[in-house]
C-alpha cells in the first residue's frame, strides 16, 4: 500500500471479486466461520487457527488493549480481536466498498471503529497503541523497513506488531514466487496485480527486534499445525 492508494484499492477489490472473497453481509458476521462448500473454506480454517491463536495470546495479557489492525479489508478480524476483555479496536483499509461493509456490519460494536485511509505515521499521529496487527496485509507495502518503522513510532512502549497470514522469504525463493504471481495474476485478468505484491525476506526481519511465535518450518512434524503455512511474526518495541 505504498503511495498507490485509489489505483490499488480498486484493482485489489475487483481482483477479490474475482477470486470469490467478496462476502455477504450474513458471511461476514460470520467469519471466520463459513459453509464447508465455500471455495475458499480450506483456507478459512487456517485463517482462524491463526487469528484464534493471536486472540489467545492477546487475552492473557490480561490488560487493556488498544488495538490497530492495518489492512483489515472487511473488518472480520478487528471485529474477532474486539471480543477481548477491555479493548479498543481501530481497523484501517484504503478500500472503500470494505470499509464501507465492515462499518455497516459491526455498526453496533462500540468498542470498533474503522476508518478507509492508507496507512502512514499521519493518519494516526493523535494515537498510540497497544498493538499492531498486519493480517494478509505487510506483503502490500513496497518497503517492509519503511513500515515496520512507521507502525513502531505509533506503539506505546513495549507494545508489539503481530504479523500473520503473510510469507516470509529466503533469498532463493523470492524469484520463483514472482513467477507464479505473474501468472496466476495474468491469468485472473489481472496482471497489472504484480506491481502491488511486494516478497519481503526473512533477513528483512533481522533489523529488528523480533522472535517467531510460530514457525511452519520449525513445526512440520506436528500434523495438527500443517495446515498453517505462514509464520507468526512479533516484533516488539523495546
């Protein structure tokens, strides 16, 4: 979501369109709950292994939160995260028709708020946050370090920025996803796509302070796990 904002967004929805993630009103209260004949329920599932297990680890913190989730999309995730005990949850997305759906759909949530912005230092310079939470969404800015920095300055002091759902990449196999991107892009109709997916690398995470609270790799053998192929990623503000 670099500098791209009204281009991206339109192309990012029709693209969601597309692929069959635009959901219904009665859907979305749902999520991430849904149909087993749903195309896409087989990643649904590891979706909320994912965001049950960020919510878990969030609930034992036993304090107030105030919790900013960055590319929401819909708000299915804000909306889980807001069920914590005490918290306060803002969700941002440049996309309109989302955003729009998400206030529509959690109107009577108050503790949940959403706001259609691209994100930036500005847009919440009167804010500071507990938590910061990347959902399917970091791979969208151009310059990770860029983002990561700026989500940072917005933390209040030990707060931290959980990243889930999204791949890391060694050196080696960065070049072979571009390819498949290109392709799978090019083939939805879409392969102006590309210019907006951007690969970050795990030695892209060492400029932080960082640790894995999942690792797919570390855990292969664990059957029960296999079925969440992205890492968890927590970068703490020191």
């Amino acid at each position: 979501m670099s500098s791209h904002s009204k281009t991206f967004s339109d192309l990012y929805e029709a693209l969601r369109e597309k692929e069959g993630r635009v959901y219904s009103d009665e859907e979305l209260k749902n999520l991430p709950e849904i149909s087993k004949q749903h195309p896409h329920f087989r990643e649904w599932q590891m979706r909320k292994k994912s965001a049950l297990a960020l919510c878990l680890f969030l609930k034992e913190k036993e304090a107030p939160l105030n919790i900013l989730e960055i590319g929401c999309g819909n708000g299915w995730l804000s909306h889980l995260l807001s069920q914590l005990p005490n918290s306060k949850v803002l969700g941002c997305d440049p996309g309109t028709t989302e955003i729009l759906q998400a206030n529509r759909v959690f109107s009577s949530v108050p503790n949940l708020k959403f706001q259609c912005l691209a994100f930036s230092a500005d847009a919440f310079s009167e804010f500071k946050f507990d938590t910061i939470v990347f959902a399917a969404s970091i791979q969208y800015f151009e310059s990770f370090s860029n983002v990561v920095d700026t989500a940072l300055k917005l933390l209040k002091s030990g707060g931290e920025i959980h990243i889930i759902d999204t791949p890391f990449y060694t050196d080696s196999d960065v070049k072979r996803s571009e390819e498949n991107s290109e392709r799978h892009f090019k083939q939805l109709g879409f392969p102006a796509m590309k210019t907006f997916y951007f690969r970050h690398t795990l030695k892209e995470l060492r400029l932080f302070n960082h640790k894995f609270l999942y690792h797919p790799r570390k855990l292969l053998l664990q059957l029960h796990l296999q079925n969440r192929p992205f890492p968890w990623v927590c970068i703490s503000k020191p």
